[in-house]
C-alpha cells in the first residue's frame, strides 16, 4: 500500500468564523481538544506568525515533546503550523475556515513532512519509538484524533456563542 501524505476532516460548527478561529489560533486550548496533545506552552502568546511553541503529547504509555512553529495566519480564514523533533520536520497542521450558513466550515488538515532522506528515515524511526506509531498507522490515528479534535472544538465554539 502506498503511503499517504496528506489529510484533511471537516466539520460545520455553529458558530461565525471569527469565534472558531480565535479559539484555534490559541494554541493553548489545542490540550482541551486533540486526544493526543495534553499542552501546548508558548513563551509569549498571542501566537503570531514565526512564534515558536512546545507541544507535549501522549498516547496511552508514549508521551512525547514537539517542537512547532506557526507558520501562516490569515485572520477568520487559515491558522497553520509545523511541528520536529530534534530539529527533524515532522508534520504540517493546519486549519481553514469558511463561512457555511450562520456558522463555520472548519477543516483540519495534516501533511506529512517526513519525505525522503535520512532525516524523514530518522523522524520515522522516532514517531514508532516515541510515539508508537509507524507511519503507516499514523494516517488512521490522525484522521480518528481529528474528528475528535473537530468535534470538541465545535461544542466549545458552540457553548461560547
């Protein structure tokens, strides 16, 4: 099977794009919402573009650090970050929102940035020891986390509108 690169989910969440994507762009919250990031500490937030940020992760027995950086903001539109470890890229996240009826399309989507060399040889070899994923299983753990993630998000979004 080959494997997959990419990766999106969506969800309506009913609430206006302004709200949606002032919640997600604090990545502080990201802890409430992902089933695998228990915390994210930002030195200074607000996140802006180029702010650095660590990422402390578990799945069951594994727990894991993540060093990110946010990489795009376009207000009420695009929230984007990458995320390494030991200098390693591992993985691009991301979400956009679009405005559907009275409320959000928020779409949350993941590239794979471990694409060939050594270094994605080496990052691979990390996410199975760390994380106790290879990456053939990563794409169905992302998809099902990202449900999740949507899903908490919209009821969050929904009870503070």
């Amino acid at each position: 099977m080959d494997r997959q690169w990419s990766l999106e989910e969506s969800a309506v969440v009913d609430a206006p794009p302004e709200v949606v994507y002032r919640l997600v762009s604090d990545l502080r919250n990201m802890g409430r919402w992902s089933p695998e990031c228990r915390s994210v500490w930002i030195l200074r937030p607000p996140a802006r573009p180029g702010t650095r940020f660590v990422g402390f992760n578990r799945r069951g027995p594994f727990l894991w650090p993540t060093l990110g950086r946010v990489t795009r903001m376009v207000p009420d539109s695009e929230f984007v970050f990458d995320v390494g470890v030991f200098g390693l890229p591992i993985a691009r996240w991301g979400y956009r929102f679009e405005p559907e009826g009275s409320g959000t399309r928020l779409t949350e989507f993941w590239q794979d940035l471990r694409t060939s060399g050594y270094r994605a040889r080496a990052a691979d070899l990390l996410g199975t020891v760390f994380a106790g994923t290879n990456p053939a299983r990563r794409v169905a753990l992302n998809r099902a986390g990202m449900r999740t993630t949507l899903a908490r998000i919209a009821r969050t979004a929904t009870a503070g509108t």
